[in-house]
C-alpha cells in the first residue's frame, strides 16, 4: 500500500474538545482553547506527519445556534470548509443519547460523500454505560464508518483515532514538509493566543466584539522578540473594559499571554498592546469578514 494523504475536517459542537485533539496529537499548542463558545472563529491547517501518511486536519467554527451576525457567518464558514475534503471527523461527548445540536448538524452532513468518522471525547468524566449508551444511539444515526471513545486530556485513543483516519484517506503525495506543523504564520498564532486569554478573562459580549492583529514581529538587537498587537473592539464602552481600572485588565491579559507566546516561540519576548475601537464592526457580514481577514 502506497502512501496516503488527505484533507480531514474536524466538526463538532463549540467546546467538544477539537481544538484539544489537534493540539494532543501534534504535541504543542496552535489552537486556542476555551470553554466558550465561538472561540475559534478561521479555517486553520494543522498537519500530522506520520510513517505511512499525512493527515491535514481543518479546524472549524463549533457547529452552534446562531445568536447573532457573527454566528451566523461562523456557522456558513464551517459547512464552507467542509467541500473538497477527503474525510469528515466528528466529535461530540458522552450524553448518554444522541444529541439534538448534533442530530441538527447531522441533517446538513447526509448530503456529504465523503468518509465520516465518530469520536466521543471526554470519556475520562464518564462511566462505561453512558459510554454505551452514546456509542449506540449515535450509531443509530448511520453516518460513520466507525465510532471510537476519546480523552484529549488523558490522551486515550488518539493514536488509535489518528490511524484510523489515516486509513481512511486516499493515495497521495505529502503536501506540506515533514517539519511543518501549521499553515498559519506566527503572527496569527500569536494573536489567537492573545484572543484566548481575552476570552479568559473577559465576560459576556467582550469577547464575542474582539479581534487582534499583530502588526509587528522582529527580533530586537539584543536578541528579545519584540512584539506590538492592536485589539479592536465594537464600542467605546468595550475598550473602556478590556483596558480596566488604571489599566490592570490588559495588562493581565498580556501578562497571560506572554506566557503562551514564550513557551510557543521558544524565547523571552516583549509584547505591546493596543485596545482600539472598529465601532460595530460585528454588525455587518462584509465588515466581520474583513476584519476577521485582517486578524
């Protein structure tokens, strides 16, 4: 058998513990993780080398009700990433049934051709019959090749689920260098790590109004990273927030995320930022989508 390689899209509701798969299986962190939902909000290409094949995974927008303009657009994002992939990977939790957000999203997914794979994650908070019980209502849903039980956190299976996948993708070339983990440059790293400790930190519509940009990144002459990164945010009052009372809530979400950036980068590094207003730039499709373009 040849060398296999392939496009994998990994859907799932917000919070289902995608982006804690990929970051799992590739041994560092690129994608942020929160409990919140709509925190990841781009197509972002992580790729997992190994022996025999090279597995492309896309990481997309948790599959949600839509509340607003920006769900809205994150959701059609989603279902947009899905076309011209190879295999669609599907990750819930144990509920113990079959899950109404999924069976939703289930509805849409019966018109793709493509090979679908289950992946119950979490299975470290569970017991061994709701685990069954999981298992077999979502089998009843016809959809996948295979179902396997997952712990992101206690890294169970994902070895197992990896190869699975692997098996599932056609005869091909590598496309990207063994090296390559991420098709993302550091700048867009490095903002999402800023945007990570923002929905941290922050509450309600904060993080929901927020986008970063990295507008500098170069290495000092005394060897430090320098780092500078505007926050937009919708409205005056939000800018107001995030800078906080003599300016000690931006200076703990940079606080946080040096740290993420340092163990990232692999160096110490000096980070400015910026809390700017783009008002209501959440509030039209043209606008989110420019503004989203730009982080």
């Amino acid at each position: 058998m040849g060398f296999k390689s392939g496009f994998v899209g990994l859907l799932g509701q917000a919070n289902a513990g995608k982006s804690s798969f990929i970051n799992a299986l590739l041994g560092q962190k690129f994608l942020i993780v929160s409990e919140r939902r709509q925190s990841t909000r781009h197509r972002i290409r992580c790729v997992l080398t190994l022996p025999g094949a090279q597995i492309v995974f896309v990481d997309t927008p948790g599959l949600h009700k839509p509340v607003d303009k920006l769900s809205r657009y994150l959701i059609k994002q989603a279902y947009a990433a899905l076309s011209g992939l190879d295999v669609l990977v599907y990750m819930t939790e144990p509920w113990g049934r079959l899950h109404e957000e999924d069976q939703k999203a289930f509805e849409h997914l019966k018109s793709f051709p493509q090979p679908m794979l289950l992946l119950v994650n979490k299975i470290d908070r569970t017991d061994a019959r709701t685990l069954e019980e999981t298992v077999r209502a979502y089998q009843q849903a016809g959809l996948f090749r295979e179902i396997i039980p997952v712990s992101c956190k206690q890294e169970a299976n994902l070895g197992l689920a990896a190869n699975k996948i692997a098996e599932l993708l056609p005869e091909g070339p590598k496309f990207f260098p063994d090296e390559t983990r991420t098709d993302r440059s550091q700048e867009f790293i490095v903002a999402e790590f800023i945007r990570e400790k923002i929905f941290q930190l922050t509450h309600k519509e904060i993080p929901y109004s927020t986008v970063v940009a990295v507008t500098h990144l170069a290495e000092r002459e005394d060897g430090l990273m320098e780092i500078f990164a505007n926050i937009y945010v919708a409205r005056e009052s939000q800018k107001a927030i995030l800078i906080g009372s003599g300016g000690r809530m931006v200076k703990e979400i940079g606080s946080l995320a040096r740290q993420e950036i340092e163990a990232f980068l692999g160096r110490k590094i000096y980070l400015d930022l910026q809390v700017k207003v783009h008002r209501d730039w959440n509030e039209s499709e043209a606008e989110i989508a420019r503004m989203l373009d730009r982080a």
